[in-house]
C-alpha cells in the first residue's frame, strides 16, 4: 500500500514531536480538551511520577508520560523522560481498514479521523489499533480520538495542542518536512552526545507504512509505552481470508465425510 | 537557582530551551530535581536554606582564582571604595557585624570611609527599623563637601575588594560541600562554568525566583548574587543580568504601584509618622543630591498634583500633610496577628487566599475570626471566605461557627478576560489586554469595585466640614465610565499615571516631570507609558525577523519602564570609554560622530552625557553622576559589591541557618540571622525536627489553588495532595509509595500521599520533604494546605515569610481525625 | 521481564525495566458475552445448515428437517447477540452503509444478512411446509429450494470467518494464531452442529450427526493444542485466570462428550445397523442409547462454548499484558 490519498495539491499534514524538547507542562493535554470540548475524567493519584491520567482514551486525546531514570551507561545523573503522546495518524491504520462503518475515515490532509454521527460502537477498532489509541466512551458508546484538530487544519490553523506548546517538543506541518527536519534534529543530538536519541514512526517502511505523528524518542518506545514494532494486522489478511476459505472447506468436507462414512439409509 | 521555572514559567522557559538549542550550558541548582532540572546541563541538589554558603563558595573561587572582569569591576563596581574604620565584619565577630544592639543593627559603622550617609526613608536617627527603607532602597547620598575615597590599585586593606577576600575567605569548597550537601566536584564544575562563560566575550545570566525570597535572610540571597554578576561583569550587558522571575501576572505592577504599605508610586517612600513632619525633611531623607533620586521631589510634586489636583499647591506644600504616615512594620503578617489581637476591625481581602496561601494557616484563621468584618472579592467561594463554617479547626471541633463574630461579604470578581488592564511583567514590560468578555452576573472589576465605593463614600461624606475627610473629598475621582456597568475607563486610568503637563497633553519622559506643580504625574517610572497620547503598552507588531534586531530586543512590543528601556543600566555594555566591551556582546554604546549614545536599545543614560564626562563637586542631581558611572540610580553611579546601607541585616551577605534548621550553622557562632522578624504568638512557636521541609509549586495548579482546584482539566491532573521524599528517607519511616503519610510540625499535621522518589535525594546528611502548597478543603480536588506547617519568621528587609526551609517529621498513615 | 516500579521504590525506573509502569500497550477490547456466545451461534447456524443440506442430498430426511431447525433456531439468535454488544445499537444499519474486505466485521455482517436469510427461508420451508398443504406449501417449496443450497454454502464461511475476526487486531494471542483460529472455530461448530443434532434426533437417523459430533470434537482439540504450540510463549494466557478456567472446562467437557458420543454410538451402531432390515427403526433404539447420546450432545455443546469463551478472555489477559505485546515485537526488530 502507499502514501494515503492527499488530495490533489494538498500535502499530507502531520505530527513531529520532539520528546527532548518536552518540559512536561501538560499544555497540550489541556490545550486540547479546551478546544475539542473533551470531558475531563479525574482518576485519582496514580503512583507513576506525574502522570495521573491513564494513557490515551476517548477522554484524553494528547497524554504526557513521565519516566524517572536512575543514571545509566550513557548518561550520568537521574533523567526525568517526559513525552506527549497522541495518534498516530498511520499511513496504513489499522483502525480505519476493520471500521465497517465507514465512520473512521482518511481526510484530504492524510489524517484519520471518526465521524461521531456515524460511528455506532461495534469497537472493532479496539483491538484493532496497534497503540491502543482507541477506546469506548462509556457515556456514548462511541469511540473518540485525536482529529489532528481537523476543524482547525482543515482551516489552515495549526492543531490546538502545538499551538500551546510553550518549547516546540510538538511541531505540526507537512509530513515531508518534519521528516528532514527531524532527521537533521537526531543528528544534532547525536554530536552533541546523546547517543540515546532516536526516531520512531518515521520510516515509512514500518508495519503501519510510518506515522502521520511520530516522535523523537530518548529511549526505547516500550519504556513510554509505545510498541516498539508495530504493525497493521490487515497486513496479513490474505492470508487469514485464505484460511478461513480452507477452513470453510474443511468443514464441508468433514460434514461430508459424516454423511458418506456409515450406511446409507432407504 | 531557586526557581523551577520550566514548571512555574513555563512560557518563558521556552526561550532557556532555545538558548540551551544555540549552545548555552544550563545549569539548576535546587533541592529537588525537577521538570526543570530534567532540561539542564547540569542539576545540583542543595539543602534549602543554605544558598548563600554556595554563592559565597563561588565569590571566593573568583576572588581566588583571579576571576573577576578587572577593569569592568575597577570601572563600575564599588570595589576600590575604602570603607569607614569603625566596620567590623562576621569575621572579627563571630557571624555578627558591627552595630549590633540586641535585635537591630545601627549601621552608622557599614558606612564608606567619612562619610555620614542617611537613607531613603527614615532609617538615621530611629536606627534599622526592620523593615523600612527596604523597597525604597536609595543610591543614598554623598554629603556635599566630601570625595568618595577610593583605592584604584584595589590593594588597601579597608576597599571593598580587600573586604570581601576577607570576609569570604572560609566559604572554601570543602565548607560549601559540607554545608550544602552537595559534593565538592559538583560545586567546582558550577564554578568553573561561570567563569568560563564570563567575561569580555561571553555573559552568564542567574535566575531566581521565590525559592531564594523566602527565607529569613531572603534580601541577602540575591545580594550574594548581585556580587557574582558584578565581579564576573555580568551587570547590563546582553546575555547576563539577575533575573527575579515574579509571581502574579501583574504582581511586578503591584510593586510598582504598590500594594506595599511602606512605598508609594514609582518606589518613592511612605511618610514615617515619627521623622517626617514637613515636605522639606522628607525630601531631605528620600532625595540623595546626587543620581536619580535627586529629582524625587518632581516625582512626588507631580504624584500629589495627580490625587489631589487643584487642591494641591505649593502653599500646603501640595498636600503632603494629607498623606497617611507609618509607625513601624505594618505587611500582612504583622497585620495579621494585630487582627487576630483584637486591633482591626475590618478588612479588604482581594485577590487573596491567606487562609491557605499564607503561612501559618491556623494563624490566618485566627486573625479573620478577630475582625469585625471581612470583605472578599474572588472568582470563587474560597477558603478565605468560608473559613468561619468550614476551616480544619471547625471540622475537629476546636472552634464553633457560633463562636466566630466575624460579618464576611463574598463579591464575585471579574477575572482578567472579562476587563481592560495592563498586567506589567517580570521583564518590567506593560502589555494591555482587552477585555474579552463581559463579566457576568454581580461579577465586577476591581477598578469598579473601587471607583464606586469611594463615589459612594464621598457621596455620604459631601458637606462635612471635618478636616479628617478633606483628603477623601478633594480627591480626583472623576473617571469616565463606559459599558454596561459604568466601568471607569481602564485607560484614563493609564494616562492619568502616565502622567500630563500644564496644557493636560501626555507626557513622554520622566525628565519633563516638575516640582513646581505644572505636572501631574501618577507614577514617575511609568511616565512614557502613553507617550503621544498613545496607549504605548498596546503596542503588538508582528515579531520582528531576526535580520534587523538580531538580539530579540523588539522595542516596539508593548512598552517597559522606564521610557522602553528592556535592559537597565545598559551603559555597562560599553566599556568606559564608551565602546562594546566586544563585538560579539555590542548593546549600546556612544557614537563618536553623532555624540549620543546609541545601540539596540534605549540607553540607559542621559543621551547626551559623554563618556569623558566629569562631574563637578556641586554638580546636583543626574548632573552629578560621571560619563563613566553607568548605575545612575546609586549616588555613586558605581555597582554596589557591598552595600553601606539600604539593608537592615548587614552590608555583605553571610551565610545563617533558617530560623528552624536541622543543621547547625557550620560558618559561625551566630546561627541564624539576628536580626530576622520572629512575631512571637501562641499560634506561631518554634521546634526544631530531623527533616528540612521545602514548599513550592506545580505547573498543573496555582498558588493558593481556587484558580486551578476549581477547574476540572487542572484539578484532574494534580488530583491530590502529595509529598516527595527520597527512597531513603521512605525506608527509614517506613513509608509506602502511593501510600498516606503524615507531616508534622509544631504548628500542624498535615496528611498527603507519599511520592518516593530519587528526585528528592540529596546529596548531604539531611534528608529534604517537598510538598506543593497548593491545597485546600474546597474545590474539586482537596487537600490538607500545606502552609498550616509553616512558621512567621520574616526577612527583616521585605517581611517575607520563610516558607522554603523549615523543619518538620513525617510518618506513615493518614493523620487522626 | 519486569513491568512496572517496585513498590515502595517509587516511580524510578531501573535499568531493566521496559515497560510503562506495568500499563497496557494496546487497548483490551471492548466486547462482552455476547460475542463469544455469537462465535458459538454462528458457528452452530453455519454448520447445521451444513449438515441439513448435506442430510437432504444424503436423503437422511429425518435428520435434515432436525439440523434445519437448529440452524434456523441459531441464526435468529445471531443478529440480536451482535446488536446488543454495539456502544449504539439503534446504529446497527449502518453496518450496512459500506462493504469493506479489510473489515472482517463488514464482511461478517454481510455474510451475516445474507445466510440467515437464505437459512431462515430454508429452515421455514422445510418445516413448515410438509405440515401445510396446498398452496403455501408449495410458495414455501419454491422458495426452499433455492435457499437450502444457498443456506448451506454461505453457512460454511458463517462458522470460519469469526476466527480472521479476532486475528486480525493487535491482540498478541489472536493475532498469532491467526492460522488455527478459523480450523478451531470451524472444528467447533462441527463438533456443536453434530451434537445439537444427536440430541433431537432419534438414534436410529442420528449417525451421521453422531459421527460428525464425535470427529470434530477430537478435531477441534487437536488444533487447539497445535494453536498453543504455535503461540509458544504467549499460549501462557491460557494457563492462568478466566482464560485457563474456561480452558480446562472446554478439554473436560468435550473429552467427556466424545467418550459419552462414542459410548452411545456402540450401543446405537448394531441397532441402526439392523434398522436397515427392520419396518419401523423407531422401536429398534436400543435402551440407554437416546439418554447417553443427549448427555453426550450437551457435554460436547457446552465444550465447543467453553473453547469459544477460553479464546475471548485469553484475548483480554493477552492485551492486557504488556509483555505480550512487546517480547515479540522486540524478537521481531532484533531478527530484522
Ligand atoms: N504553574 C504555576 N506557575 C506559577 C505559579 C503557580 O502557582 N503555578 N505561581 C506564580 C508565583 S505567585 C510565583 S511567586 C512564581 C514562583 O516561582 P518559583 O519560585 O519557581 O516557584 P516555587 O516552586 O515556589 O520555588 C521554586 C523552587 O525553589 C526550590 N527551593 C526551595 N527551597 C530552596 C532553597 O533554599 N534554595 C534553592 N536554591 N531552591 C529552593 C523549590 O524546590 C522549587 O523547585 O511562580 C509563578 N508561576
Ligand atoms: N508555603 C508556601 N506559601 C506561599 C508560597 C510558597 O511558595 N510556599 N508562595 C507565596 C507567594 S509567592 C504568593 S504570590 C502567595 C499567593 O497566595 P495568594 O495570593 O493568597 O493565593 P492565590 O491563589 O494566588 O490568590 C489569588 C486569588 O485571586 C483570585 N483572583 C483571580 N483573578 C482575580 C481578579 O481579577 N480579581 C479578584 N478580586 N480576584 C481574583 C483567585 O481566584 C485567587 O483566589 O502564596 C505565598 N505563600
Ligand atoms: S494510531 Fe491507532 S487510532 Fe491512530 S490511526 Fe493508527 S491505528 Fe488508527
Ligand atoms: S467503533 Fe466506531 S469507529 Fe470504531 S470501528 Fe466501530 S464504527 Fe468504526
Ligand atoms: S491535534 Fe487537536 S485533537 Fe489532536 S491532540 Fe492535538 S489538540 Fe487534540
Ligand atoms: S505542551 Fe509541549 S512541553 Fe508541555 S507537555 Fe505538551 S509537549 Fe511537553
Ligand atoms: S501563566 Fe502566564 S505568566 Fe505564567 S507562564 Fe503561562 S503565560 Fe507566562
Ligand atoms: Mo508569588
């Protein structure tokens, strides 16, 4: 599969965000909620540093996970990893290819976005996202994620969240780019010694054909909660439609088999 | 150092991020590490409270090392000035300096070499009231007949320079670890970082905020600080500087026009009911002959003509007689404990939450319930209000509603979306905003709020004959109203501070203000602010492109005091003769051919006044400051490495454990600073635990809490009250991450859930427990208020509470109900 | 691998530690009780359509009308089972707006709509008609015989395709078995066809369904080991929690339900054997078969459930699970 279809003349748009860059101010959490009308959902203190939300839901579309590292080979004293965390907005999403709704859908800009007034909850998509990005809301039985502020975009507008960035860790644009500047951006940390530095989601070989979000990581994805290798399962369905023809033949043919195997009645 | 300032100025942080981005080494040195410690180069965990032992280390690797910027301290500082013979330092005393009688310091002996030096505001004859000239801290003044006398070579044994070698020489490295709990590595490679970004081609900044304030010796923190950046030339040039980041959106407005009681507008000091009977001899104390403030009485002229217009004149000395006058220390804890005496009948709360903000909760409580009546304005019901039915000591039974006498009227608030205004900024920066919703229902402005209260108390006043009410009636209290509510114009507001001259056009400097009642002038350091009859601090061009202000000085971007000038004494850019320091840190300098000194931002300096310039002995005023003295508001022009006076607690810093230390003071005899302001009270006694206890903020909520406790997308993300300590000290009592621990003083016991983390860890002895202090008993997420734990010891300067470094106890499990 | 801070120790993370305080990557699903019992159902529906058309050509008359009733019975539990388990089920059409290959769910729903039409028309025409004369019976006829075959063929994918369902998500234990998914879940839908028949039909005629029951019983637990083999590590899931409870109770029952099948397959064999001589079959059951074969149904039946309920829940712990989601994707990267 390739590129999503941007249509004509409109680059495909997207997310780089910079976790070096992150000071943890949870502007972008809020800053989201404020403008997409997203319902709080206090959870309580939760014992994992300053992060009292749990992950990405229907009720919070951009999440900052906080990591505190005792000193490691590569680095001395502690390090406090903050990241924020959104969407994907994957070239082949899995979430928008099992929707038999239609209600995810690919906007002209390359983004995945849901159609609340389609979406009936059947919560394929659950399972289906390989970042667990997608949940039910209970209240409404639909299910709701980052629009990469379509609203917003598709008026020009940079998305809610980068805007209130104070330091830039997100940085909205068009994918192309974000992808130099991001490679220019690894490089400089590298020289500068932090050999922990590194992409993800920006290879547009991966098992989801590359984010239409992703990130510089200071660390492996696993220890922010990110798959490391993630995949679109409808990679593989030939395959699985393959088996299940068999299977279906199988069956048929040990009914078959039950019936042809004993006597045969008058 | 002593500021979190990516979690609690997070959008000025981004421009720290973008200097690290450009190669700048970030350091922070603070006791916890942070989100901010998370961005640096380097972070270094010191024992809160013990700061001036750290800055005082590194003025003596300076000194030592030969560090200093030697013809920009020759030049500019006050290094080669002899002081007076009678001066003793902490060295000769043991940590006490000279003048010392029993709990106040007379500072006749801190003087320069002959010379009787008298201070801003009444300090002389009554000795160092605590407290008083502390914001009106003057150039002071250089009598008339008298030379400064000074030591070029900088060798005399009685220079300043000479002074601190001395007086830090035991701040040695091994001290400092020991003192700071900190390793001495960490300490050199400070040192050495500093140093090596000072100098002729490179600056370094300090940051500080409340983290340094507020402590007993507070003042003396950035004074050490002051010292540095003065040594290593970091005063007045691009790139370097002290930078107070401030609190409040507009709280450096609320100092420069006061809600302080001991200064008036623009810094000028408040009358003392015991010195200043007449015009005459207050002018006497606060105008030095020499600098600035020589012009005071065209400021105070002006201020008068502002309040009182035409009923002020020169005949009744413009109406100076009609001033209040203070007696003594009147902040808000003094205040406080007076109400809680029974002295105070009723009070204006506004925009406060001192039940929960302020230190000493139970304190607080006990001083509302002495009022007769209390009036609060706020966004919400908050703990201030409803302290009479709901407070910890109502919910355990100590006191009753029924018990309590005092009348609170709740009136909501309009907040800053909902009125025209100004808020002025860390950066002395005026930025308008409009407003962008009408305030609903009874929600009212302050300047509403205040504008009809005093209509309607002139109204009941008109036609009494009582002197006593005169200034209230001859007040100028006509506004032009608009909107729905007859709001008074925010900007009529703004012009009439800015200020107009006889024909009642605006006036565009403070050096057009006068003293013979021609000008009218609301706050002198404001004067500029509506230059043109234009609205300056409205300004908002597009940001100028790096091309043509490579600094990023963007002068045409709302206004600064004063007269726009983003940089203060920015004459030091230029090294004496006038020229960049260095091409790479050029800001200003003097332009041989147009012969006015020019550069990237407004000068700092008469235009016109030469580098060569020499003031003659009877030279007055501004006249009287050399081409040469680029700290025009000290009578001297000269930075001040140390100060003969304008500080109540010595001419240098030392280094004095907090008033409740864990830790002996292991520089001098004297333990903490003598002279600092205890308040003795029942409510407020004094026990010394095994643990430091810090007290701070988080991005996620604000100060007292009801402007993020109430708002469902803040509240979630801090949802409870919380403490940090180390894995060690968890071990030692015994305490469960995630789990309820109890934090006990001799004023109170609080219960939080239990943070165990390696960001509390320390490198000394002591171990430190943080708590955030921005809970309370409303709202959507409550907790127990930190600041019940919290003793009030004061900064003698600036009555500030010491809130950073106390001690305490903690132990597992919730506390008894 | 260790997930999450030690307690006490507080939110540090030491060297080792590789996932987010113990957090889940992917989202568990979202689904309920429903969708395991429409596995079964479907299953059910599939396979007895199946069989009833496959008894008809074969000529067991008896033992067809008897599997057109349980799959018609079967496919009318199916559309509710589904619509009850959507967040809004009154949007249950809009299933229907698109048809997406990529979306085994739109698949199934159009299979879905499809083969209980084709099975109900089928299943009506077949029972209702040889009651009826005339007319009626007649409509009924012309309709069923082209339903029957129909019935029958869209019945075969009904039972299968639930098993691409499941495999195609992020869930580690559903995913990887996305080979053995469809074979289990046709072998159990076999297995419950034959069963269900065997319980409602009289010994006699019951052989074919016995047999089949009986087959696809073993079958079904042959490839659920074959699927753990494959799974390796990630088949824990099945070995502890509801997943592991279920499990067991699916091998139990079904192991019981073959041996009880077979046992009254011996008593009822000679007898179906002499059927063929004898006028009336009906008095020829031997006594002691009908109940066992019953017995034998039900314990098979309530095997091919548990089978379905062991899959659903290993699919929860195995979201749930960090590691689960990211061991293998790390031996994958580290192998590429
Ligand atoms: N999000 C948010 N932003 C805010 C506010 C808010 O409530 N929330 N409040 C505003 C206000 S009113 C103000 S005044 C500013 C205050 O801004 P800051 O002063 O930055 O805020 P604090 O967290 O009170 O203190 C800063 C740091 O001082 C450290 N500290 C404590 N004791 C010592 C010590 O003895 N030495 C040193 N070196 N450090 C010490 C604390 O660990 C803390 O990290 O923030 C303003 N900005
Ligand atoms: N332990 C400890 N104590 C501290 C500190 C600390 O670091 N540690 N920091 C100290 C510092 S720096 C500060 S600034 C204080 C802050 O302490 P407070 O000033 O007492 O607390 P705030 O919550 O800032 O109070 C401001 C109130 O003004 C209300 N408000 C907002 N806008 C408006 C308006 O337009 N009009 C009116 N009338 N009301 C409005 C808000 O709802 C809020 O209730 O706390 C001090 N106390
Ligand atoms: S991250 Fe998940 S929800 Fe977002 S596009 Fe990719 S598959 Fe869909
Ligand atoms: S839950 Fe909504 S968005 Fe998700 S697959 Fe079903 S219909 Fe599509
Ligand atoms: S892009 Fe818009 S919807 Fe997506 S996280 Fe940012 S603010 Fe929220
Ligand atoms: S707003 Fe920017 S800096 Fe703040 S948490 Fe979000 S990503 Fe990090
Ligand atoms: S709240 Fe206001 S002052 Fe504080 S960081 Fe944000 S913008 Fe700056
Ligand atoms: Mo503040």
């Amino acid at each position: 599969m390739s590129e999503p279809a941007a249509s004509a003349g409109q680059p495909r748009v997207g997310f780089f965000t910079d976790t070096s860059l992150c000071i943890g101010c949870k502007a972008c959490e809020v800053a989201c909620k404020e403008w997409n009308g997203v319902p709080d959902d206090p959870l309580g203190f939760a014992e994992s540093s300053y992060d009292h939300g749990d992950g990405l839901g229907p009720n919070r579309w951009r999440h900052v996970a906080f990591v505190e590292q005792e000193p490691m080979f590569d680095h001395e004293g502690l390090r406090w990893l903050m990241a924020s965390d959104v969407c994907k907005h994957c070239t082949h999403a899995a979430c928008l290819d099992v929707c038999p709704t239609g209600a995810l859908f690919r906007t002209e800009l390359g983004t995945v976005v849901v159609q609340e007034d389609v979406c009936n909850g059947c919560g394929y998509c659950v399972p289906a996202c390989p970042f667990g990005v997608l949940s039910r809301r209970e209240e409404d039985g639909r299910v709701w994620k980052c629009t990469l502020c379509y609203d917003r975009t598709s008026a020009g507008m940079e998305p809610a969240c980068a805007k209130a960035c104070p330091t830039d860790s997100i940085q909205y644009g068009e994918l192309e780019v974000l992808r130099v500047r991001a490679a220019e951006r690894v490089e400089q940390l590298r020289e500068r010694g932090e050999s922990s530095a590194r992409l993800y989601g920006e290879d547009p070989g991966d098992g989801v054909g590359g984010f239409g979000a992703f990130f510089l990581l200071l660390d492996d994805p696993e220890v922010y909660g990110l798959p490391p290798d993630p995949v679109a399962t409808t990679r593989d369905l030939p395959g699985m439609w393959g088996a299940a023809a068999a299977a279906a033949g199988a069956l048929a043919a040990g009914i078959a088999a039950a019936l042809l195997t004993g006597p045969k009645p008058r | 150092m002593g500021s979190n300032m990516a979690e609690c100025h997070p959008v000025g942080f981004q421009w720290v991020v973008e200097a690290r981005e450009r190669g700048a080494k970030v350091i922070h040195i603070d006791p916890r590490f942070t989100r901010t410690s998370a961005l640096c180069d380097l972070h270094v965990a010191l024992r809160p409270g013990s700061d001036i032992a750290f800055l005082g280390g590194i003025v003596r690797h300076i000194l030592e090392g030969g560090h200093e910027f030697r013809e920009y301290v020759e030049a500019y500082t006050n290094a080669s000035t002899l002081v007076s013979e009678e001066f003793r330092d902490t060295e000769d005393l043991d940590g006490l300096f000279s003048g010392f009688e029993g709990d106040r310091y007379d500072t006749e002996s801190w003087q320069y070499d002959g010379m009787s030096v008298r201070t801003g505001s009444g300090q002389g004859d009554e000795g160092a009231t605590v407290g008083e000239q502390a914001h009106g801290a003057h150039g002071g003044e250089v009598e008339d007949d008298e030379e400064i006398r000074r030591d070029p070579t900088l060798e005399d044994p009685r220079c300043v320079f000479q002074i601190l070698k001395r007086h830090f020489a035991r701040y040695t490295p091994e001290l400092v670890a020991e003192t700071c709990g900190v390793s001495v590595e960490d300490f050199t490679r400070v040192c050495e970082a500093l140093c090596e970004s000072s100098g002729r081609e490179r600056t370094s900044a300090i940051v500080y905020s409340v983290g340094w304030t507020q402590h007993t010796v507070g003042v003396q923190y950035i004074r050490a600080a002051s010292i540095i950046q003065l040594l290593l030339g970091n005063m007045g040039r691009p790139g370097g500087g002290i930078m107070a980041l401030r609190g409040h959106a507009s709280i450096q407005g609320s100092t420069d026009i006061p809600t302080l009681y001991n200064i008036l507008p623009g810094y000028l000091p408040m009358p003392h009911a015991a010195q200043d009977e007449g015009y005459d001899e207050w002018i006497e104390k606060v105008a030095p002959p020499t600098g600035w403030w020589g012009n005071a009485r065209s400021y105070m002229t002006s201020l008068l003509k502002a309040w009182w217009g035409d009923a002020a004149s020169a005949e009744n000395d413009y109406r100076f007689g009609w001033l209040p006058r203070i007696s003594g220390d009147h902040s808000t804890y003094r205040t406080a404990l007076d109400m809680a005496d029974g002295k105070i009948d009723g009070f204006f709360v506004m925009g406060e939450n001192p039940v929960v903000g302020s230190a000493n909760g139970r304190l607080q409580r006990r001083a509302l319930a002495g009022a007769r009546w209390l009036v609060v304005r706020d966004l919400a019901e908050i703990e201030t209000a409803s302290f009479w039915k709901d407070s910890p000591e109502v919910a355990s039974g100590e006191t009753r509603p029924e018990d309590i006498g005092t009348e609170v009227f709740l009136m909501p608030a309009a907040a800053h979306v909902e009125k025209d205004g100004t808020f002025t900024n860390t950066q002395r920066l005026l930025q308008w905003h409009a407003k962008a919703v009408e305030p609903r229902g009874h929600q009212r402005s302050e300047l509403w709020f205040m504008y009809h209260l005093g209509r309607l108390v002139r109204e009941r006043l008109a036609g009494s004959g009582e002197e006593r009410d005169r200034p209230v009636l001859e007040l100028t209290w006509d506004y032009p109203v608009e909107g729905r509510y007859d709001d008074p114009s925010a900007a009529a507001v703004l012009r009439e501070i800015n200020g107009v001259g006889p024909d009642g056009a605006a006036l565009s400097s403070y050096e057009d203000l006068r003293d013979d009642g021609s000008t009218a002038c609301g706050c002198w350091i404001y004067c500029g602010v509506y230059a043109d009859g234009v609205n300056q601090a409205a300004r908002r061009p597009p940001r100028s492109d790096s091309a043509d202000d490579p600094l990023g000085v963007a002068p045409g971007w709302a206004w600064a005091w004063p007269l726009n000038r983003r940089m203060l004494y920015n004459r030091a850019s230029a090294d004496p003769e006038g020229r960049p320091w260095s091409e790479r840190k050029r800001y200003v300098w003097w332009d041989e051919h147009a012969e006015r000194w020019t550069g990237a931002d407004v000068p700092d300096f008469k235009a016109d006044t030469p580098p060569s310039y020499e003031p003659l002995a009877e030279a007055r005023g501004p006249e009287a400051i050399g081409g040469a003295d680029p700290f025009i508001l000290q009578a001297d022009g000269r930075g001040w490495l140390y100060a003969p006076h304008g500080l109540v607690d010595g001419p240098l810093p030392a280094h004095y454990e907090p008033h409740e230390s864990p830790a002996s003071n292991p520089l001098y005899g004297q333990q903490s600073n003598p002279v600092r302001e205890q308040l003795p009270d029942a409510y407020n006694p004094r026990r010394e635990f095994p643990f430091a206890v810090t007290t701070y903020r988080l991005t996620e909520h604000h100060t007292a809490g009801a402007m993020s406790r109430n708002v469902p997308y803040l509240a979630e993300l801090q949802p409870e009250m919380f403490c940090e300590v180390s894995p060690e000290l968890a071990e030692l009592r015994g305490l469960e991450h995630g789990g309820w621990a109890t934090v006990i003083t001799s004023r109170a016991k609080i219960e939080a859930r239990v943070e165990v983390t390696a960001r509390l860890r320390s490198g000394g002895p002591v171990e430190t427990v943080g708590l955030p202090y921005h809970w309370g008993w409303k709202g959507l997420t409550t907790g127990d208020p930190a600041n019940d734990l919290a003793h009030v010891a004061l900064d003698p300067n600036v009555h500030i509470q010491e809130v950073k470094a106390f001690t305490c106890d903690i132990q597992p499990g919730r506390r008894k109900r | 691998m260790n997930t999450g801070p030690e307690p006490g120790s507080g939110p540090l993370q030491d060297r080792r530690s590789r996932s987010y305080y113990g957090r889940p990557v992917i989202a568990a699903p979202v689904w309920t009780w429903e969708v395991p019992v429409y596995l079964f159902a479907g299953g059910l529906a599939g396979a007895s359509a199946g069989l009833a058309f496959a008894s008809e050509v074969g000529g067991h008359d008896v033992l067809a009308r008897r599997a057109w009733g349980v799959a018609g019975v079967a496919i009318t539990a199916c559309p509710p089972l589904l619509v009850s388990d959507l967040g809004r089920p009154e949007r249950f059409l809009n299933m229907m707006r698109v048809f997406k290959v990529t979306s085994p769910m739109s698949v199934g729903s159009w299979l879905l709509a499809a083969a209980g039409t084709a099975t109900g028309a089928a299943a009506a025409s077949r029972l209702l008609a040889p009651r009826r004369g005339g007319s009626l019976a007649s409509a009924l006829e012309r309709i069923g015989s082209p339903a029957a075959p129909a019935a029958a063929v869209l019945g075969m994918p009904l039972a299968t395709y639930t098993g691409v369902l499941l495999a195609n998500t992020a869930v580690p234990v559903w995913h990887e078995a996305r080979r053995e998914l469809p074979f289990l879940f046709a072998a159990g839908a076999a297995a419950s066809a034959g069963a269900a028949a065997t319980a409602i039909t009289p010994a006699a005629h019951a052989g074919p369904a016995r047999r089949l029951a009986l087959g696809a019983a073993i079958a079904e637990m042959a490839i659920d080991r074959a699927m753990r083999r494959r799974l390796g590590p990630l088949a824990a899931t099945y070995e502890s929690g509801p997943p592991a409870r279920w499990h067991r109770a699916a091998v139990t029952l079904l192991t019981a339900g073959a041996a009880t099948l077979a046992a009254s397959g011996r008593r009822a064999g000679p007898a179906s054997a002499r059927a063929g001589r004898l006028r009336n079959p009906r008095r020829a059951a031997a006594p002691g078969g009908r109940p066992l074969a019953v017995a034998g149904a039900a314990l098979t039946l309530g095997g091919a459930l548990a089978t379905r309920f062991a899959v659903f829940r290993a699919g929860f712990a195995s979201a749930e699970d960090p590691a689960q989601t990211v061991a293998p994707q790390r031996a994958r990267a580290a192998a590429a």
